[in-house]
C-alpha cells in the first residue's frame, strides 16, 4: 500500500509536466509575456511616468486646443515624442502616465482582492469537506447565501454610501467579499476525495493532528486546482473593478482607473478615437491574457475540473 504524500511527489511529476505543457503552447507565452509586461508596468509606474516625463496629474494646456472642444494638437489624439500615448482631451494630462498609474490601481485591487478570495475559499472549502457534518453544512448553506446575493447591486450601494474612505482598500474589500465560495466548492470537492486516500489515513492512524493533515496531506493535492482557479479569478477582479469605476463609483478622480478613463473617454470617443482605445485595450489585453493562461493551467492541473 502507497502512503507516499502529494507532498513529495508535486516538486517532480505533476509540476514538472505542466511547466513542460505550459512552454509547448503559444498562447501561454504569449499570454504570459502580456500578463509580466503590465505587471511590471505596475510596478515600475512612478519610473515610467518619470522616464515619459509627465506624471499622471499634471496638466498640459500647450497640447489641447481651446478652439476645438479641448481636443489634442496633432495627429492620433496628440501623440508626439513628448506625450507617447497622447494626452486626454480638456485637461492635457498625459495619456501614457494616466494608463500606467492605472495599471497600478487596476492591477493591485484586482490581485488584492484574489488573495482574500483564495485564501478565504481555500480556508472554507477544506474545512467543509474535511470536518464534514455540521461544520459543512453550515459553510455550505453560507456558500449559497453569498452565491444567491445580487453582489453587484450591493459593491454598487456599498461604493456609493461610504464616501470618506479608502476607495482602493474598501473595493478590496467588497470585491473579495462575494469571490470566495466559487473557490471554495472547488475546493471542497477536492477535499472529500482526498481525505479517505491512503496516506491520509495512514497519518491519521500516525497519530498526526487535523491542522498537521491539513496543511501537510490536504492543502498540497489541492493546491494544483487553486492555482488554476486563482488565474481564473484574477480577470474577473480586473473585469469588475473597471466595471465599478465605469459606472462612477470606484475610485475617484484624480487617481487614475482604466474603468474610470473608459468612462470619461465615451463623450470623446468620435472626436478622439485615441482615448477610448488606449485603456479599453490595455484592459482587454489584461484579462484575455490572464483568462488564456488560466484555462491553460485548469486543462493541466485540473483536467477533470475543465471537463465538468
């Protein structure tokens, strides 16, 4: 009888045949080029920002016409060697430092809010398909309960009645709110096939702890799924923050959101093309990109998942 734990088995087979999957496909290292470049962008926004020569509030009143609506000088919305991207219509302010800067919002409250998501699905899913019994069904009628609430008519009352607050923690917040019981059923079906496997009785019969099994049998065969599921997560995050500041209750101006500079470029879209296209693509780019590589990693690390 094996009692080999999935502990020493995920540094060779499995994790070694998905990086080999991984590198033979296309759209992966296309995806993944994508998904590195805005991250670091990101990261690197004050630099970049400083390297363009604008940062993202300042305004530029030589490179909009007043006699045409505020609308920028020169060609492709006023992109020139000193505005790369060109500059929003009105104000002036640099095109390129704005979707930098918005990258970092973005970016951070989408991956922030993935995290509380994964952790806290990860956390509910185990304990429900391990303890069984009441403590499963009490996270599984709480599962549903968050799964039937309109979360988006309440992130939308939420954002709007807290005003004097921290816009970038409290989306975190709301976002991550309503994400974590998709993860968790997955992870609690994981859970119940691997807790009558043989090394975990064999622990169990050792005189091993719940948390020890938890965390050193469990946690490791799940972990596969998660990571799929978490790549997964991560668009919709990107998906639902632009959506918020789209409507007008994400963060506020003048920090910069690639929702909220979609929704102001709408009234310019026919007169300067150039400012709709910019962040709409950038956001676009950002979520195919995690959403290719998230269905990559599910058909290798959960091939029975991408079949149901």
């Amino acid at each position: 009888m094996s009692t080999i734990s999935p502990t020493s088995r995920a540094g060779s087979g499995p994790w070694r045949l998905a990086r080999a999957e991984l590198r033979r496909r296309p759209s992966v290292k296309v995806s993944l080029a994508v998904v590195t470049l805005f991250a670091v962008m990101a990261v690197a926004a004050p630099l970049l920002s400083a390297l363009g020569g604008w940062g993202p509030e300042e305004f530029d009143k030589s490179a909009v016409d007043p006699y045409l609506g505020g609308l920028p000088v020169g060609p492709l919305g006023g992109v020139s060697a000193e505005h790369w991207l060109g500059v929003e219509p009105v104000t002036g302010r640099d095109l390129f430092a704005r979707v930098v800067h918005g990258a970092q919002v973005s970016l951070l409250i989408a991956f922030a809010a993935t995290a509380i998501v994964v952790a806290a699905g990860t956390a509910a899913g185990i304990a429900a398909g391990y303890f069984g019994g009441r403590t499963d069904s009490a996270l599984s009628r709480l599962m549903d309960l968050t799964m039937s609430f309109p979360s988006l008519i309440f992130m939308i009352a939420m954002m709007s009645v807290a005003r004097d607050v921290n816009r970038i923690v409290l989306m975190t917040l709301v976002i991550g709110l309503f994400g974590w019981p998709g993860i968790a059923r997955v992870v609690r079906g994981q859970t119940l096939s691997l807790k009558h496997r043989e090394y975990v009785d064999a622990a169990r019969v050792g005189g091993s702890g719940p948390w020890r099994i938890l965390t050193r049998d469990i946690l490791p065969g799940v972990a596969g799924p998660v990571i799929a599921y978490t790549t997964l997560i991560v668009p919709g995050m990107i998906a639902t923050e632009a959506a918020l500041s789209y409507l007008g209750v994400g963060v506020r101006p003048p920090t910069p959101s690639w929702g909220q500079m979609i929704a102001e470029s709408v009234a310019f879209y026919d007169t300067d093309p150039m400012y709709f296209v910019v962040p709409s693509l950038c956001l676009f780019l950002t979520v195919l990109s995690f959403t290719l590589l998230g269905d990559a990693l599910r058909d290798i690390l959960d091939p029975r998942g991408s079949r149901t």
